[in-house]
C-alpha cells in the first residue's frame, strides 16, 4: 500500500490502510473465500481504487456482530468517496474509491 501511494500525504495513507483492511476484513470474517486485493491508483483523477474478490456460496452466511458491522459501514461510508458490491456468478467484488 505504501508503494502505491507513494508522494501523498500521510492521512490518505493512513485512510487508503484502513479502508483495504475494513474491506478485507469483512469479507474474512463472512467466511468468503477471498480471491484477490487490487490497488489502481490514478494520479489524474487524484483517486485510489481498492477492490475484493471473493467467492460466496450458502454456506458462507456467518455475519459480523452488529457494532462490528457498523463500524465496517462508518469507515466506508467516512473514507471513501464511493464504494459497492458488484456480483458475478459467485464471485463477488466489494470496491471503494477514496480521493485526495
């Protein structure tokens, strides 16, 4: 993550870290099948985008307590500037964008 966001300030960095670790987090604690992380920062655009695959499936239903849950959905909704889930077939992405 440091590499990729070389040359910005230290809070997005800061809030770049916490954003992938929410998103991978959550999909760990569902018991998904976590497929990949990408990181594609666009200077131009002064964004970075972060994005989870993983697999779902019936069996993968446990669910974050509900203060956890809450916490997960106020740093998104705090640090990115958007952000959603987009499925296809079983693997489902969880994507957020922060800006600088």
């Amino acid at each position: 993550m440091r590499d990729v966001m070389r040359g910005c300030r230290e809070a997005v960095v800061v809030d770049a870290v916490l954003l992938a670790d929410e998103l991978v987090t959550d999909v760990l604690r569902a018991g998904s099948g976590l497929r990949g992380v990408w990181l594609t920062r666009e200077n131009d655009q002064g964004q970075l985008s972060i994005e989870v695959d993983y697999l779902t499936d019936a069996a993968s239903t446990a669910s974050r307590p509900d203060e956890e849950a809450w916490v997960g959905r106020w740093l998104l909704e705090r640090l990115a500037g958007v952000w959603g889930v987009r499925a296809t077939g079983p693997v489902h992405t969880t994507w957020a964008r922060l800006s600088w």
